[in-house]
C-alpha cells in the first residue's frame, strides 16, 4: 500500500504541471475548464495516494 500512494503521488505531481501547459499551449490550448478539470484530478490522485501511503505505514 505505501509504494501504490507514493506512485499515485508521483503520477499526481507529473499531472498538474501538464494541466498548466495544455494551458498555455500556443497551438492547441486546454479551455480554462479542462485545465481546471485535469487539476482538481491531479489533486484528488494525489490525497488518494497520501492517505494511502499513510495506512501502509501502520
């Protein structure tokens, strides 16, 4: 369990940066809601990996 949410916190933490660059892309730029949408993704992935990086520490 501590491995899987250190790897969702990687894969959450590679997630955000994208969300801003689809942004500011000059040929195909993400809508301000796409760009939101994939953020608020990269979050939760990365609270789900935390809290369970946390349970596999007990």
């Amino acid at each position: 369990m501590y491995r899987f949410g250190r790897l969702l916190q990687i894969v959450a933490m590679i997630l955000l940066p994208l969300a801003i660059v689809g942004n500011l892309s000059p040929e195909r730029p993400l809508t301000l809601g796409q760009s939101l949408t994939l953020s608020t993704i990269g979050v939760i992935v990365f609270l789900l990996g935390y809290f369970l990086q946390q349970t596999g520490k007990k």
